[in-house]
C-alpha cells in the first residue's frame, strides 16, 4: 500500500538496498558448487558494472509484481537480481568504444575505463550468463517448472528477438533514420522487453493464471513505452549534470525517436496516456495495486 | 560402436551435418514466441559465427554421451546445439581487437571483420543468450528438472567460474607468466569446463545415475586435458596453413604452457596418459562406450 509519493520512495529504496545486498553476496569470492575459480579482477569488474547506484527500477518491478499476485518475496528478490545483472551487462556491452563510446555512467567512469575493455566485454558476458544461474541455483526456490519458464522468457526478451537485437536496430538507426514504426519497434526490443519481462515475471513467480500473467504483462509493455518517452523527453530537455550521462546525444547522431517526429507536447500527452491505460490495467487488484500504480507514475516523471 | 577410425569420422561427421542443419534452423529468420523481430544484420552475424565449418566437437560428446546411457537423441541435439552457440559466441569475443585479435578463424575473416565490432560484439551476446532459450524451449522435451540442472550447469561452465574467468585469467597471463599450477586452473577453466559440461550433460540428459554422471564428468575432465595439451602442442609444431589461424601465438606473447614449462616429450607421455585414464573410465560400459573412447584418441591426436 502507497498512501503517499514519501511511502513510495521509501519502498523503492528499500527495494533497491535488497536487492544491492543480494547482489553484493552473490558476487562475492565465495567460489560455489562446478566453479573452478572466481578470477578476482573479472570479480571485481562484475561488481563494479552492477553496485553503481542504479534505481533498480526492474527489480523492484518483479517483486511488486510477485507480491501483488501472493509470490514468494525472497524468489522474487533473486530474479530481480538476475534481471539486474542482464540490464547491467548490457549498461556494460553499450558504453564499449566499438558501441556508444562512453565514458560515464551516473556520474563514474564506464567499466572499460576503470578497468580495461577486454574486462569489460568479459564482465559482461559473465554477468549476463549468471542471470541463468541465479535463477536455476537451488537458492530460488521455485518450483522447477517456473524456473524453465522463467529463463525461457528472460531469454527471449534479453536476445536476438528482444534487448540485443533492439541495440542492433539502435545501431543501424544512427546510419538509417528508421520511420515511426521502426522507432516503436526498435523501443519496445531495447528498452520494453527487460520491463514487460519484469512484470510478467511477478505473475510467474507467484504462480498466477494465464489472466493475471496477460495483464501484468501488458502493465510493464505499458510502462515500458512510458519509460522510453520519459527518457526522449529527458534527452532534449535535461542537462548532463541531472543525467550523469551525456545528453541530447540521440539528436547529435541524427538517431530518430518519437520526440523528435512528433514533438514534445505531443510526447508528454502520450506519455501521460500510456500512464493512464497502464493504471487501468491494475484496476481488477484495487488499492493492493497502488504501488504499481505509483511505479507507472514515477517512470513517466523520473528526472533521471 | 566405432570398429575403425574411418568409422569413427564419418559418426563424427554425420553429427556435424546433423548440428548445422539444426543450428540453421535454429537460426532462421522464423520470429519465435514472445520475440519482436530478428534483426536480419544480427541474425546474420551470428549465422555466420555458428555455421563456420568447426568439428562440433562438444555436440559429439553431448550426443554420445547421451546415448551411452540411454538418453533422447533429439535432446542431446538440442542442448549440443546450445552448447555450440555457448563455444561460438566465445569465439567471437576473444577475437576481437580488444582480447586476442586475430582477423582469421578457420582460415575465414573473424566476425567482427567480416561484420564490424559492435555487431560482433551483439552476436555474441546474443548467442550466450540463445543458449539458455534452446535448453528451455519446449522442443527440447526434456523434464523441467534436467533442464534446470542444465542451465545451471551450463551456466557455472561457461560463466565468472568456468570458460569466461579462464579468458580473463589467460589475459592476465600475458603480463604475469603463471606457474604450472595457475595454467592448469587457467586451462581447466577456459577449455576445460565446457568439454567437461559436453560429457556431464549427456548423463543428465540420460537421467542417468550420480554415478554415471560422475564418470562421465571425470571424463570429460580427462579429455579436456588432453584437448588442451594438444591444442599446446600444436602450437609449437604446426603451421598456419594446417590451423587455418595464427600459430606460434602463445609462446610469441610469452604466455606459459605446459608445453613450454616441461617440453614435448613430456607433454606428449602426458597427453598418452590422460587418454588412457579416459579410456579406463569407460571400462563399466564396455563396446558400447568404443566411440567415446575413440573421441578421446582423436582429440590428442588432432592435426588442428
């Protein structure tokens, strides 16, 4: 329950000292169960690219999601982190010379900077192949069932068909201006498909009908295409300083996005429309959704 | 049962033919369940880095291991293919101009020349990704348990402690030349863990007992030994046109191998003795394990 904007940014912050702890655990030097050894500069380097201050935005998405549909919060925690570590490797993969070329992140140099980039590249393979076993280890505790139904769907939103491949579209975009449905297309892989996976994941861990797994699922695609006008408006309206990153960079490589097509007033009506039809979707849960809600709110007014 | 080598390669090639046709399929332009869109660059790229004429080693023991013990064939395919992908990807990224760079893999142009960087470095994320979708795919038609304990295992093999720690521990060696100790967990890491996985799965895929699977395990660990000493001799004896790559590369940048620690003549009664006790530990199973131990002689006596 979120009475309050207060109530909520406790909840989210909560959230995300969890889920940084489970991280912070998991890629420890404990060597586990078929590891030969854990290379502490690779250690280090994983640690690195994932306690770097981030939101946890997805995390938090998979666990209110769980616990609206009466899922187990410890499992929900240990997907979250997974999830965690795919958006991290690619934050890692995207900033490399050969991709976006950047420097910083949230105000620290990228991973290839305070290390070097063939760590990098490797930081981010091996974060990205322990998502997988963070969610088939013994830890998570869900029925086996879920666990194949879990790294099923994370595959296919992290891969060819999902994050990967909307980077490559994201790619050819800086050479080719795609037209209003290749940007929708581009968005709803690169971005969308790690936060429609975060909220259908909720229901799946929870064990829910095929029903609440639609809807839930059709909340974060909502959410999802929130967050990437939330993000084009902050391109063209914020600074680097807010950012932590480079902005108005998509402009600058003449990379299209629904902002620059249709304008900002236009975006900003979408934007609260998709915040709209996202809260719609909720209402079969009444107040047990509130936190969802408020989370539709903060993706659509986030600063940052 | 192998009753001659020539047996033995046309069994070795049968299976190739038999994981390309799948991995073609596999990668097809086909728009599978909960994906968007292929991107057809992507999807090329990683076409080319899959289908690029290797002996589908790991597959073959997958697959063989399997049958020894009674497992679905299709299956074994199935997680032999994946496990390709996981080999292939790894390829990719160790050739690019950051790690290894070398511009010619199998006597063709590595990926990211024959593509560029970043799509290089997007195909093989996306194929580390693919790996875990085809374990967790439905076609597969394994129990949701051994699919779980794959992914696990698969993951722990390739990830921060099996084949990604042993690249960033092989990096490492270039400026600080390892004892005989580090090379061994270096190399028991960066090849080691994928062909001991290949033999493991096998038996998981069988449903096989824990002691099968331990034997199969020690077995693979036997012949990744050997793979690795001959893959050390034959840098120091070979020559470009027979590896279709750059040779003489390991002693040239000053890393240590057995090779150059002990000398040939050790390391060739040592290559003897490892494919002994991989033949000694399918003793139990008789003339049905005879291609098995055929692969471990054809693996220490590999020309590239």
């Amino acid at each position: 329950m979120v009475a309050s904007s207060e109530a909520f940014d406790i909840r989210l912050k909560t959230n995300a000292q969890e889920i940084e702890a489970l991280l912070d655990a998991l890629l420890s030097n404990d060597v586990r169960e078929d590891e030969i050894a854990r290379p502490e500069s690779l250690r280090a380097a994983m640690h690195y690219a994932v306690l770097n201050g981030g939101k946890r935005l997805r995390p938090f998405l998979v666990v209110e999601s769980a616990l609206l549909l009466g899922g187990d919060k410890e499992a929900a925690l240990r997907v979250g982190a997974a999830l965690e570590c795919i958006h991290c490797y690619s934050l890692v993969h995207d900033d490399l010379p050969a991709m976006d070329d950047d420097k910083l992140r949230r105000g620290k140099p990228t991973l290839h900077i305070a290390f070097d980039e063939a760590t990098a590249i490797l930081a981010g393979d091996s974060l990205l192949t322990y998502a997988f076993d963070i969610i088939a280890a013994d830890e998570t505790g869900l029925p086996e069932q879920s666990k194949v139904a879990l790294v099923l769907a994370l595959a296919r939103s992290a891969g060819l068909g999902g994050m990967a491949g909307g980077q490559a579209l994201d790619l050819a975009a800086e050479k080719n201006t795609p037209d209003e449905r290749g940007i929708v297309t581009l968005q709803a892989m690169k971005t969308g498909a790690l936060i429609r996976f975060a909220c259908e994941a909720g229901a799946m861990i929870a064990g829910a009908s095929s029903d609440d797994r639609k809807r839930l699922r059709a909340f974060g695609e909502k959410i999802g295409l929130a967050f990437q006008l939330a993000d084009d408006l902050l391109d063209v309206t914020s600074d680097a300083a807010t950012m932590g990153k480079a902005t108005g960079k998509d402009v600058g490589r003449g990379k299209g996005t629904l902002v620059s097509l249709r304008g900002i007033g236009w975006a900003e009506a979408e934007l609260r429309r998709h915040v709209e039809d996202a809260t719609q979707l909720l209402e079969p849960y009444g107040d047990a959704a509130a936190t969802l809600a408020a989370t539709a709110r903060f993706v659509a007014a986030r600063k940052s």
